[in-house]
C-alpha cells in the first residue's frame, strides 16, 4: 500500500466526500502514524498539573486525609515527618482543526473543499485513534456561534460523528482569516495542537498566525492549492467570477501576465513557508491532484508531524 496513487485529474465535485475505501485508508494511515511516531508522544505531552503516574515531580507535606499509598517512607525514616509523592499527570492533547470554509476553497478540479475535509478527516482520525481530545471549528468572516456548529470528540469509535460533521458542511462567502485566528486565539480554550487547513488568501494570514503562537498553541499548517491556481491555462478575453463574493471581472489575460501570475503566486507561497519556517510553525503545501493520504504521509514524515 506504500506504492504511489494515481493522481486525480477529473472534477471530482459530485463524488462521495467519503467513500466506502475511507475508513480503510484512515486506518492504514493510522498504522503509518504508529510506526513513524512509534510512541514518542507520551513522554513529551505531560502536563505540569500534578496527578497520579509514574514520573515522579515533588513532594508536598502530609494532610489529614490524603491517601497513605502515596506517602514517601524513605524521606519519613529520614526526617521523621509524613510528606506525600507528586507525580505528572499525562493528559490529553487537544488538537483543534480550524478548517477554512469560505467561497476560496469552493473551487478547483480536484475539488479543494473535497480535499480539505478528507485531510481533516485524517488528521481527526489519527488523534481519536491516539485518545486525544479532537475539536472541529469551521471559519469564513467569524467563528461559528453556538456549541451545536462545533465538534468535540474523543476515542477511535467517533470517527463517524466526525465524518458526519465534516460531510455537512458547506464552503461559502468571504473570509476573515486573521480576524478568525484572533478570535480563537483570545478565547478561554484549553492550549493545544491549533491546525489551519486554508488556501490562505487572507493579507491578514501572518498577524492571525502570530495570534496564536503568542498565545502559546503549537501552531501547524496545512496549505491546500489547486492546479488551477498553480499554472492557470486560461488565455485571452474572459469574464472571471470571484468565488467569494460572486462579483465579476472582464479581464484579457497574455502569455506574459501569466507568467508574472505563477511568478507571484509561487513567490507568495514561499513567503509563506519561510515565515512558517523561521517562526517554528508546522508547514506543508499541497496540491489536490495529489492524493491526500501522500499528504499526510510526508507531514509525519517529513514535517514531524505530532512528534
């Protein structure tokens, strides 16, 4: 199964977002996850709170009613008084999966909502099946209100409620990427993995990315383009639709503009990723014609991905 897939190249819109092979690639992915990582985590992801496990972290003195299990006899023989073991407590990830829903991403042959949405799928996965605490946060200009227009899960056996969530969900309107990671950012959530699945056009993208690093999320990246916008075909007199605000443009497009397109659109790209890069943020870009189970693959592999 480590062979490469076939690339897809058809407009894949109107096909299952998931089909009945999914769950199987979720789980071969899962294993992939396992051997890379190979059970890294644990050691690194304890808390500072103080609880019951086998790393021990303090000692404090004996109260009336604490439990005698804990009690450290080798310091009492010393000292002659009563002191109880502390110990870190491992505790939960929290992975938030901040997926980009607005009209940009309503576009593209592959599909790039399509795409997004099974890259969260997978990620999702490979925290349920880790027993993290996995949330799902749509965005176009604001955060969705109200509980019900959010997810939170936990254990391998919700990969359907997340699957579910993910299926009805729509991508539509302008959106306000940076006043969204502000917001996330300033909220009273409990700090964890924040990882943005977005096309990025947003000239807020680095302040919104900055939000969170500032408020101490370990911040991941996953930025979604399509070969559309990559090496754009189009030539001549055309009336382009701007997918966000459905407004149009009559524009003449020259071998030259496009050539200063590409040039500028890779030049973004890569600004991007120095930025990512220099400032300690996971990075990948991918391309919907390229299967996304290759895409996760290489942010485990390559991008240290959950390690």
């Amino acid at each position: 199964m480590s062979a490469r897939l076939p690339a897809v190249t058809t407009d894949d819109r109107a096909a299952p977002l998931f089909d009945d092979d999914f769950l199987e690639t979720l789980e071969y992915l899962h294993i992939v996850a396992r051997k890379i990582l190979s059970g890294q985590m644990k050691a690194e992801r304890r808390s500072r709170q103080k609880g019951v496990s086998v790393e021990f972290a303090d000692h404090r003195p004996y109260s009336p009613g604490d439990d005698f299990r804990f009690i450290d006899w080798s310091v009492f023989f010393r000292t002659e008084t009563l002191f109880l073991k502390l110990f870190e407590e491992e505790e939960d990830l929290y992975i938030y999966l901040l997926l980009d829903c607005s009209g940009s991403v309503d576009f593209g042959v592959p599909y790039k909502f399509h795409y997004l949405r099974r890259l969260a799928a997978a990620v999702g996965y490979l925290g349920l099946a880790r027993l993290d605490r996995v949330f799902v946060v749509p965005f176009n200009t604001a955060l969705p209100k109200g509980a019900g227009n959010l997810l939170s899960l936990r254990g391998k056996g919700k990969v359907f409620r997340l699957l579910q969530f993910l299926q009805n969900l729509k991508a539509a309107g302008p959106t306000n990427l940076s006043a969204c990671l502000k917001s996330f950012a300033g909220s009273r959530r409990k700090r964890g993995l924040a990882v943005v699945l977005s096309d990025f056009y947003d000239e807020g993208t680095i302040a919104g990315l900055n939000a969170l690093r500032y408020q101490k999320y370990e911040v991941f990246v996953i930025h979604c383009v399509s070969p559309q916008e990559t090496h754009p075909e189009l030539i001549g007199d055309l009336r382009l639709q701007d997918t966000e605000t459905s407004r149009f443009r009559d524009v003449t497009l020259t071998e030259a503009m496009l050539r200063k397109y590409r040039q500028t659109f890779s030049d973004y790209c890569s600004s991007l990723e120095r930025f990512c890069r220099k400032s300690e943020i996971g990075y990948v870009r991918c391309c919907t014609d390229v299967p996304f189970q290759e895409t996760v693959v290489q942010m485990l592999r390559r991008e240290k991905f959950l390690q």
